[in-house]
C-alpha cells in the first residue's frame, strides 16, 4: 500500500493531507491569541501550533476512513489505527494547552516572557470561557477526556493501571471527542479557519 501524504494532482490515490503549508492556519491562529503576550512568545506559539494542526489534519485523513469503512478492507495495521488515535489526542490537547495557556497568561497581566508555566486546572478554565462561554459544546468535558488519553503516554506507574492502555485509544474513546473539541474551538473566528480542512468535519 502507498501513502501520499502531500498533495500532489499526478497522485491521487492514497491518503492526502488537506493543507499544502502550515502558513494556511497562522491567520485562524493569530485572531484566536489574546492580544499582549511577548512578541518571541508569539511567534514561537503560532510556529507550534501551526505545524501542530497541519499533522492534526493529516492524522484525521488516516483515521477516518479506516474507522468508517464498514465491512471493507482495514487501511491501516490495527496498531498503526490505535497509535493515530493516540496521536490526535496528544496534538488536540496541545493546541487546546497553548491557546488555554495564553488566554490565563493575558488574563493574569503576564506576557509569557517569564516562562512561567500554567498548570491544566488554570488554562481550563478562559479556554472554555473563550471557545464555549455557555458550555454548549462540551469542551470541558471532551478536554478531561482528551488529557486522560494524553497521560497513557506515562508507563512510569503500569502497575498501577488498571486496563491496558490502548483500549483507550479506540476511536470512540479517543478521536471523537478530541475532534469534537478541536471543532469546537475552530468554530471560534471560523473564517479565519483555511477552507479546505478537514478538522471541521467528523
């Protein structure tokens, strides 16, 4: 099996990612930052977030199709399926981590350029005012979710657990709700968001 992972017109089977430059998601980016933190600080997070959501995009455009494929042949190795689910997981909950973190730094008089670091139960908190203030959405809830995922990362403590952590990486455990929360948060300033991505749509 091939994968294309960029888009090119003289190969259209495959998997395609939707974005041809991470530039495409700087405008949503900057119109969704509160105004005031240091300019480096900035810039070092539009960098990162950017690039971020451009593997977020590409990350879906393998799932999906595996997960809705019915009764078809898999796409992918049931692992490589589970790992990707994982994956979005940790990159959904990265975005949601800067832009939270940077809601709570302008929100408390701080620029970021002290390098003091937000823990998850401050930046919760003005993310959810800012991308869902009447808790419509669910994104408290699908971000608990997604931050539990994210700590399967941790193998330090497996004695401790008790399941195997890649139950949790299934699709309806793990993409759906991180893909519900990015949703969510891109329907924030939504013509900023690039046209074609595919992040908007389950």
């Amino acid at each position: 099996m091939k994968f294309h992972l960029v888009k090119l017109p003289e190969h259209p089977e495959g998997y395609v990612s939707v974005s041809n430059s991470a530039a495409a998601w700087e405008s949503w980016i900057r119109k969704s930052l509160p105004a005031g933190l240091a300019q480096e600080v900035q810039k070092r997070l539009v960098s990162n977030l950017k690039h971020i959501l451009v593997a977020l995009e590409m990350k879906s455009a393998l799932i999906v199709p595996h997960a809705k494929r019915g009764q078809s042949k898999p796409l992918l190795f049931e692992p490589y399926f589970h790992m990707l689910n994982f994956e979005f997981c940790l990159g959904v909950f990265s975005v949601c981590e800067g832009m939270g973190s940077a809601l709570w730094l302008k929100e408390n008089g701080e620029d970021g350029s002290t390098s003091k670091r937000v823990s998850f139960e401050n930046w919760k908190v003005p993310l959810g005012k800012t991308f869902d203030p009447e808790s419509t959405s669910g994104l408290n809830s699908d971000i608990e979710t997604v931050r539990k995922v994210r700590d399967r990362l941790h193998q330090d403590q497996v004695g401790a657990r008790e399941n195997i952590d890649w139950h949790d990486f299934s699709y309806d455990k793990a993409y759906v709700p991180a893909a519900r929360a990015i949703r969510c948060l891109l329907r924030t300033n939504a013509k900023e968001v690039p046209k074609e991505t595919n992040l908007t749509t389950e």
